[in-house]
C-alpha cells in the first residue's frame, strides 16, 4: 500500500514539475463536458415529467451524486 502511495505521490510531483497542458485540457474538456451533459438530462426529465422543483432538486442532486461516485465530476 505504501508503494502505491508513493508511487501516486511521485506522478503527481511529476505533474506539477512539468505540467502537461495538453493532457490537462483533455481532463478538463471530458469533466465539463460529462458534468454539463447530466445536467442537462437532469433538466430535461424534469421537464419531461412536470416535476416541481423540490423534485427537480433531487432529481439533479441523484444524477450528479452518480457522476461523482464515478468519479467524474
């Protein structure tokens, strides 16, 4: 365990040491474009089944909770 340890702490050391701004974007592009799209879904459907806003909360609280469980968001 603490091999891993070290090792995730010398690739982020590394990360920060020399940045790879191409890597960095693409991160960035794929995580706002995942988090942007379940929103949306999320506001569609409740759209879509007339909830009212308590509900539409929820609804957008659930799906982005999923996101992060994921660990995209």
């Amino acid at each position: 365990m603490a091999r891993i340890a070290r090792h995730l702490r010398c690739n982020f050391l590394w990360l920060v040491a020399k940045p790879d701004i191409d890597y960095l974007i693409q991160v960035l592009v794929v995580s706002v474009s995942l988090c942007l799209f379940t929103f949306s879904a999320g506001h569609l459907l409740a759209k879509l089944f007339r909830l009212d806003h308590s509900s539409r909360v929820a609804l957008l609280y659930g799906l982005a909770c999923g996101i992060r469980v994921l660990g995209w968001c």
